[in-house]
C-alpha cells in the first residue's frame, strides 16, 4: 500500500479549526476529586469558587459531564491571530536519528509569549472582562503565563497585576519587559505588598520565592480588591479544558492524512499543555475506541508524578488557596534552580493526577543536561530554538525514536513542542560553559516535604 506523502507541516485552514473545547473528564469514570475548602474540608461550592474566579470559568471548573464548551466567537477570532499552531513531521530529526519511527510535533511557540499558555489566558480574560470585572492578578514563574496574560489584558483592556516568581524577576529582565509592553504591572514575589508575602518574608527574608508564595499574594490582592478575580495558568481543570485546542487541532491534521500515534510525549509542570494535547486521544481511550500510549515527562528536581504522593494538597504555599487532591511533593517543597521555571511546580492537574493513579498513562522523570543536549541536538535539525520545558519532551521522544531504531518498529510518536527559548539563553549559557548542575532531591527531603501534608482523609 503505497503511502500518502505527508507534508512537513500540516495546518488546517480557518473552516477547519475546532469550534468547541473538549472536556475530558465527562468521559472519565473515576472523576477528578473535588477541591476542598480548606477551613472546612467540604468540597468547594460555586459560591465559594465566585469570590476568587470569575463565574464563567467556575462553571467550567466544577463540570464534569459537558463534554464540549463551544468556544466563543471572540476567542475564536482571537485564536486565529497565531492558530492553528503548526503540525510538524520531523523528518530532519528522523533523518538525523536514522530510525524508522516517525515523529511529529505540535509546535504552540508562534506567538509573541513563546508558548501554549496564550491559548488559556484569552479564555480567562474574556470571561472576566464579559463579567464587567476591571481586572484580575496571577502569578509568573518563568514569565511565560505572565506574558500570554499581559497580551490577552491588553487586547481586551483589561488591568492585569502580575506577581512574578523573584529569582525569574531579577534573572529575566526581558520577560518583564514585554508584560509591560502589553500594560500589565509587575512586582517581584514574595513582596511587602501583601500579608501572606510579608509572613513569607519575616520567616525568610532571602527567599527567591516560589510560584506557591506568588500564587498567595495574586488571590490575596484578587479577594481584597473590588472588581479583580484571581486566573491560573495551569493545574485547574479550566485550564486543561482551553488547552484541549492543541490535541483537537492535533487530531484533526492526523486525521486528515490517515495518521494515528502510538506514542504521545508531553512536558508535565502543572500538566495543561499535556492535558490537552492528549485530551481527545485520552477520551477514545477512555471510551474504549483506540489505545494510545501516553508519557508524561518531568524534571528529576521536581518529580511530583514519580516521587510525590497522590493525597490532598495545599495549592500554594500561604496555604490560602482550596486544597485539591493530585500527585504532589508538599507545598513548602521548593525545587532546586532549575532552568525549566515552568515545571517546578509542586502539584499536578487533578485531572492527569486521576489519570495516572488509574494506570491510563505513564510517567517518566529526566536530568536536565541530558534535556539541554536533547535540545540542541533538535534545534540543529528542526531549526527552532526550544523552551527547556517543552526539551523535556524531545528528550525522550529522541529516547523512544532511538529504541525504534534497535528494534525496527516503525512507531508513529507526537510530542508536544510547547514553545521557544528565546528567553532562556542564559540556560543554554550555563549548559554550554558545563556550569550546569543536575541537582536531584534526596528521599529525606521529599519526605520531610511530604510531613507537612494537610490531614485529609
Ligand atoms: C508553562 C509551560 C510549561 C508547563 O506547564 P504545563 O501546565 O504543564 O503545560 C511547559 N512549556 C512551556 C513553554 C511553558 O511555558
């Protein structure tokens, strides 16, 4: 049977893009568990969820039938400016690995954030701004959220208050930059401008923070100040829903050639780009349609799927936020410095969290100068400069392909290349002079970490 010849990018015209979210959980038997309000240990109700998140997004939060949310037509419109985001067929990559396996990328980096994370902050602004709503606070670990914040704020006009991790604030001038190109306000974290940051500060004056403590004082401003809503740019179920445009617009360019993966890699931070890329592939699974195998690749400085425990957990640091049950290290764990910002969260989706816990997709974790060498070895082939985060995919994509290579298996892999490193180059510095430090937590300290669990039951 002869082949038909795949292009090196596949995208879809206008017509052809998806019009609706997918929901994976109304597919899922064993939902997600509730977020609990972590005074009283009852689930979350929408009252409750209102004072922090706007309405819209709340409803979206807590359904877990709907399976598909039509996605507005002004966030459609907006999609278009930078979507759909190309399909790749690596065959340089292919070529230059010399396996026979073949690999394609969904590469979310063609936008002036660098990253997949824009494709949830228009979601959020629109419904705040729809709300009537002034403007909302977040917090920034690496910038990449900050940024794909500050664009969508400033499109709408909306105000938007970024509390931004403070090692990335001193070491990332340029991504700061850019958010107040866009309008926003920045203010390193943990800051005196809050209580919970002022506790934070009197316990540890020196401490470069952590997206924990930002997320504290971005729902401490957003509660305390009329008019302001609090948005996340990972982790909640929301969030998970929006990105589902990656592997919709994934599944549809596969579809249209005849394609179908064996394998789907994604980088896992707070597991949005992952959770949507396999969002449709997951809900054949789940439905018993088709069988994919499914990665989910983190940092060994931050190992919350195969070192962390699946229990309930704080959210962030401050302890301020609703406690939510998923795979995490303990909300004091503060990872060491490693250079994929966005994967050093403590806690995963609940949703993935669920997932995984059900045996439905693995795990792996890697050290980041084996991801660095990943990423240069794909930025000499495939031409683009990758973020660290989404190297942690290539890394092991690269690994499968090459076990192809040995065995002969001509597997079909899709990873997802969630965006560029432009702002990350003195990473590549430090790979490229061999200052670059491969620091794995020990058990003890996990452990310790993990003492500090609420008790839930
Ligand atoms: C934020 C970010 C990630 C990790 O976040 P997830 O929610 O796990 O997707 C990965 N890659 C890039 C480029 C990011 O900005």
């Amino acid at each position: 049977m002869s082949e038909m010849k795949i292009p090196y990018k596949i995208y879809l015209s206008e017509d052809e893009m998806p019009k609706a979210w997918y929901n994976l959980r109304a597919d899922m038997k064993n939902k997600p568990a509730p977020l609990l309000n972590p005074g009283t240990l009852q689930p979350m109700t929408r009252e409750e969820l209102d004072g922090v998140f706007c309405d819209e997004l709340v409803k979206q939060e807590l359904d877990d039938t709907t399976p598909y949310f039509e996605i507005p037509q002004e966030i459609r419109d907006f999609y278009k400016m930078y979507r759909p985001s190309p399909l790749v067929r690596a065959y340089c990559l292919e070529a230059a690995l010399g396996t026979p396996a073949k690999i394609y990328y969904k590469f979310e980096g063609n936008n002036t954030s660098g990253s997949h994370k824009l494709n949830s902050a228009i979601a959020q602004a629109y419904y705040a701004k729809n709300q009537g709503l002034k403007g909302v606070t977040t917090e920034t670990g690496a910038g990449q959220w900050g940024t794909a914040l500050s664009m969508a704020c400033g499109y709408l006009g909306l105000d938007c208050k970024v509390y931004m991790v403070k090692c990335s604030y001193e070491q990332k001038p340029f991504r700061r930059e850019v958010m107040r190109v866009y309008g926003a306000s920045v203010t390193p974290s943990p800051s005196p401008t809050t209580a919970v940051g002022r506790k934070i500060l009197e316990k540890d004056p020196n401490t470069t923070g952590s997206l924990g403590c930002a997320i504290s004082e971005a729902v401490e401003v957003a509660t305390s100040t009329p008019g302001y809503r609090y948005v996340l740019g990972s982790v909640l179920n929301q969030v998970l829903l929006h990105q589902s445009i990656i592997g919709l617009e994934s599944k549809i360019a596969m579809d249209k050639y005849g394609v179908k993966p064996d394998i789907i890699i994604g980088c896992a931070g707070g597991g949005s780009n992952l959770g949507g890329l396999i969002a449709p592939f997951m809900g054949e699974k789940l439905r018993g349609e088709a069988d994919y195998r499914i990665i989910a690749v983190e940092p060994a400085s931050c190992p919350s799927f195969t070192r962390g425990k699946f229990a309930y957990d704080f959210c962030d640091t401050g302890m301020v936020c609703p406690l939510a049950k998923m795979y995490t290290l303990g909300s004091g764990f503060i990872p060491s410095a490693n250079h994929a910002g966005g994967l050093r969260y403590h806690g995963m989706s609940s949703t993935l969290s669920q997932l995984y816990h059900d045996g439905l997709m693995e795990a792996t974790s890697v050290k980041q100068t084996d991801v660095f060498e990943a990423a240069e070895r794909f930025a000499r082939v495939e031409g683009i400069l990758p973020a660290p985060e989404s190297s942690h995919a290539i890394k092991v994509a690269i690994d499968e392909a090459l076990k192809c290579k040995e065995t002969g298996e001509e597997k079909t892999i899709l990873f997802g290349l969630t965006g560029t490193g432009y702002f990350d180059l003195y990473a590549y510095e430090a790979f490229h002079d061999g200052k670059m430090s491969d620091y794995i937590p020990t058990d003890e300290e996990i452990a310790r970490s993990l003492g500090q669990l609420p008790q839930v039951d």
